[in-house]
C-alpha cells in the first residue's frame, strides 16, 4: 500500500500472495491434481526459487553418483539463511534463466528423487512453535499461483493422503531434525549471541556434506571427545541415512547442550592439557 495515497484499499494492490491464508492439517481436503495432460506441466519448473535440504543432497547425489560436495559445487548456490549468515543452499538454475537445472523436454529429469519442495507443491509447510507447546506443530497451507491449473481438476483428497501420494513422508522424517534446528536457532534470537565461526562451520557440514562428517568422525578430534560404540560406529559409516540423522544429533548437541552421545570421561582433561600443549610451544617459538 503506498504511503502517499491513504484511500488505497487492499482491492487496488494489484499483486497478492499465492499462499492462501487457510491454515491445513492431515485431514484438510484440498482438490489438485498435477499430471501430463495438464496444459501448465511444467510450468512452475520454469520459474524457480528453491531451498535445498540435507535429505535433498543425501538422494540426488547417490542418484548422479557424486559425492555430496561435488553435488554442492555443480548444482546449489549457497545464501545466507538468516542476518546471522547461517548457510543456507538454493538450487541452481539453467544459465540466462529461471528454469530449474534439471528440467527436460520431457519433464523433471530427477523426478523419482526430485526435492522435497517438489514434492510438495502446491502444497506449503511450516513447523510451528506454539507457546503452549513444547514441541514443533506441522501445519500446511495451499499455494494457488496464476499459471497454475492443477486446482481445477476434478480430483480431491486429503492433505495426508497427497503427501503420501508425493512420498513426502520419508523426506520430512529425514529433515525434521535439521529444520527444528534451524528453528530452535531463531527462536533463540539475540539472546545467545552471534554463533561462532566453528559452529557455522560445523551447521554447513553436518547439513549438506554428509561424506566430509563420516571423514570427521573417524578423526582424533571427534573420536577423543565422544564415546561411541563400535557396532554404531560401523553403523554410521555404512549408511548415509542414519549418518545424517547423527548428524543432526551432533549439531543439537554441539549447539545446544542436548546431551545424546556419549561423551569420554576425560575428554575435558585432554582438551585443556592439549591447549596448554599448544599454548607453550607458542610461546618457546616465540622466543627463539
């Protein structure tokens, strides 16, 4: 609304929001239907804007046989998720265009492990803290943009049964954890400072180069301060999945002092005797 013209009403903006402001939950029914046959297909993969997740990485670069840094490199362009700079990636687009990067004539050219974003739509989701409670609440809204014209076919169904439809179940298992850091992290606002460069370090790992943490844990820094069994360890190192979500509970544990993996009972006396180790070769080479 202009500042310079009082009697505009909300009726003279010509432009409005695609999210409708109907607040979903799994028994909502919605009608859309997405397929070949509708005249729009593909239409919303030719004006992207796309927030990569964890579990997003973890499927497509198995999928094109990289590791998960190369993945990163080829196809993300990283952005900073909040004024914290919290690391955040966006999807890469054809060069000169908006359209999405895996986009062919004949459709998506991912699509049996296209984004959880994908997935979705024209569905949205939001994890929301209720002051009354403690946990995460999952609510979900309908995204209704003017090219598309899915909303007019004849089909309805549940909000459940469309993120069934769409395998979403198993994306939003995987990438809870990841989110209600994220969420934690806001939430907490300029109470707990500015992280630390090691911690966004650490959040950029942990989140999108699940290769690079199995290196990290198997090195002294790690395996010096946490008690794993050996059963885990080899559990870890032979499954992406189960990887990743230990890797959430490092970042929870790391950043928030939520307590799940075992720590060594002197891992605090090696910590200090080795800075103190460094501390005093510092300072005989700085005086020779």
């Amino acid at each position: 609304m202009s500042n310079d013209d009082p009697n505009k009403t909300a009726g003279d903006v010509p432009w409005q929001s695609p999210v409708q402001p109907v607040e979903l939950g799994p028994d909502s029914e919605i009608q859309f239907h997405c397929h070949k046959g509708v005249a729009c297909f593909n239409a919303c993969c030719r004006s992207i804007d796309i927030t990569i997740t964890p579990y997003d990485i973890l499927r497509l670069k198995r999928r094109l046989a990289l590791d998960a840094r190369e993945f990163v490199a080829r196809y993300t362009t990283p952005y900073a998720m909040d004024y914290h700079n919290m690391p955040g990636l966006k999807l890469n687009t054809k060069p000169g265009t908006t359209e999405c990067v895996f986009l062919t004539e004949e459709g998506c050219g991912v699509y049996d492990d296209r984004l959880a974003a994908c997935r979705y739509y024209a569905l949205g989701s939001m994890g929301v803290r209720k002051k009354e409670s403690a946990g995460v609440e999952d609510i979900y809204f309908l995204v209704k943009e003017d090219h598309c014209l899915g909303h007019e076919e004849p089909r309805s169904l549940t909000v459940a049964q469309y993120r069934r439809e769409q395998g979403i179940e198993k994306y939003d298992e995987m990438n809870r954890e990841w989110r209600d850091i994220i969420l934690k992290k806001r939430s907490s606002g300029p109470t707990v400072g500015a992280p630390s460069e090691r911690s966004l370090q650490l959040f950029d790992m942990c989140s999108y180069d699940v290769d690079s943490f199995r290196d990290f844990i198997e090195t002294p820094g790690f395996t010096e301060i946490f008690a794993l069994e050996e059963a885990e360890r080899s559990r870890l190192l032979a499954d992406d999945e189960e990887l990743l979500k230990f890797a959430f509970r490092f970042l929870k544990q790391v950043l928030f002092g939520e307590m799940s993996i075992p720590v060594r009972e002197d891992a605090r006396e090696k910590r200090v005797a080795k800075r103190k180790e460094l501390r005093a070769k510092m300072t005989a080479r700085g005086g020779d």
